[in-house]
C-alpha cells in the first residue's frame, strides 16, 4: 500500500484525518474525491465491503487493507453481477444457518435472476432502471441479511474476510468467474 493513506477505521470519515473506511481508502487510490461510493467499483460490491469493513475487528481490517487497491477499480459491466455477489453472499450466510428456509429461497431467487441477465451489459435506460430499482430493494436487504448471519458467526471475522476476498477476486476477474464459483454452500 502506498504511504500517507489514513488509518483504517470503522464507518464513514469526514475528512482522511479522522482515518478511512476500505472505500475511502479506495476512493482516495482511484483519485476520487474523498467518499465511500469511488466510481470504480460496483455498487454491490462497495456495499459489501463498508458491510464487511464496519463489522469484523481491528486486526481483520486491517488485514483487508490492501484490497483497496483492487477494489478501486473493480466494477464488472454484467449485468448479472450483482445477484451473482448477493447470492455468493447468501450461500456463505448458509453455511453459518443451512436450515434456513428465508436464506436459501433468496439465494435461488439470486440465481433466477443471474441466469435470466446472463452476461448481458445494461444497454438502456430501462434496463439500467431495473437493476437499480433491484439492487436499491431486495438486492441490497438480501445482501444486508447475509452479511448479518456472518456478522453472528463465533468466526465472524474470516468468514466475513473470505467472502470480501472471494468478491473481490471475482470482479476482478470479471463476473464469469464469480458465476463459477456460486453454487449452494461453496462459500466458507
């Protein structure tokens, strides 16, 4: 990581020297403005990681530092992608609760809509629409939900670490790889 970064910390900064939060920190790498929401990464998965960087501990955060770098500029252009991370998400919420009916209704409802976007790019207005008015409504509470289980985890922190790290990788690979890898409890 470059020097001069602010300290890690929890929640959202007004300025870098009160510290940062993993997407202020990823905001400041990308040359944004000072803020949690870069332009570079994909809305899902800069939710997920303010999710993951306000629950898990000092020591885990700091240890997901470096990944601000990568997710600075991690935002896949699939259309799939962000049911594809909830449902990541949901799959590693059931490891924690599998007999949960809620967590795997949503999780199959995640992979209908994944299959149904495939690797389509949101070519209009209308297209962008619906995955806004998704990812603003069920996407984000599903994914609030998951993160939610993990965070009651007596492993909360790396099992919240893994999943971050499986996200990130995936978007940097591109969302074809994260398809891949999601299928019913793959996740730890």
């Amino acid at each position: 990581m470059p020097g001069g970064l602010p300290r890690p910390g929890r929640f959202a900064h007004l300025h870098p020297d009160d510290g940062a939060c993993l997407m202020e920190a990823a905001a400041l790498l990308a040359g944004d403005r000072f803020g949690d929401s870069p332009a570079g990464t994909h809305p899902a998965l800069a939710e997920l990681a303010r999710a993951v960087n306000d629950s898990v501990g000092d020591s885990a955060r700091l240890d997901l530092w470096p990944l601000a770098a990568e997710l600075a500029s991690a935002r896949p252009a699939e259309r799939a992608y962000a049911p594809l991370l909830v449902g990541m998400a949901l799959e590693a919420a059931r490891r924690v609760r599998p007999g949960s009916r809620l967590l795997s209704r949503h999780g199959r409802a995640c992979r209908r809509r994944a299959r149904r976007l495939g690797s389509s790019r949101a070519a209009g207005p209308v297209a962008r629409l619906a995955d806004l008015l998704w990812w603003r409504g069920p996407g984000s509470r599903r994914l609030d939900r998951a993160v939610r289980v993990l965070s009651a985890a007596s492993d909360a922190d790396r099992r919240l670490s893994a999943l971050l790290r499986q996200a990130v990788a995936g978007a940097r690979e591109s969302s074809t790889d994260l398809r891949a890898e999601y299928h019913p409890m793959n996740v730890n």
